[in-house]
C-alpha cells in the first residue's frame, strides 16, 4: 500500500464524495458564528446544525466537508 499523508488522505476522502455528487464545503469557523450555543465547534457535524434542525435549507441534498474541530480533551492534557 502506497504512504500518503494527510493532506493527500483529506483530498481523496473530499474527492470520493464529490464523484458521487456530493456538494464540497469548505471547513467552518472554529469558533461559530451563529450558534451561540457552542464556544468552540467540537464535532464536525456542529456546523451543520441548522441543516438538521430545519432552520435553513442546505446548499444541496448531499454535502461533503472536512471540518476543524476542536478536542476538548486535549485541552485538559496540555
């Protein structure tokens, strides 16, 4: 099996889906801009909130992303 890092590993997984149809999105903000629920977006599905709870139609049927997030783990073991 071919090495590919991670940049390489990110695009393919973006362009897999997109061969399906799949619109591609970039990344959100770390910190949201709408939800005020959030302080940090710590999933990569937090982004997509509003799709889910029908407060905004999305962009398309099927979506693609490789989201920021942060672990709040990591934050305790620093």
């Amino acid at each position: 099996m071919k090495y590919m890092g991670l940049n390489e590993v990110r695009a393919k997984f973006l362009s897999f889906f997109e061969s399906k149809e799949h619109l591609r999105m970039h990344s959100f903000p770390l910190v949201p801009q709408i939800d005020k629920s959030l302080l940090l977006i710590n999933s990569g599905m937090a982004p997509l909130k509003p799709y889910f709870t029908g407060q905004e139609t999305p962009p398309s049927k099927r979506v693609t992303t490789c989201q920021k997030c942060i672990r709040t783990p990591d934050i305790d073991n620093a």
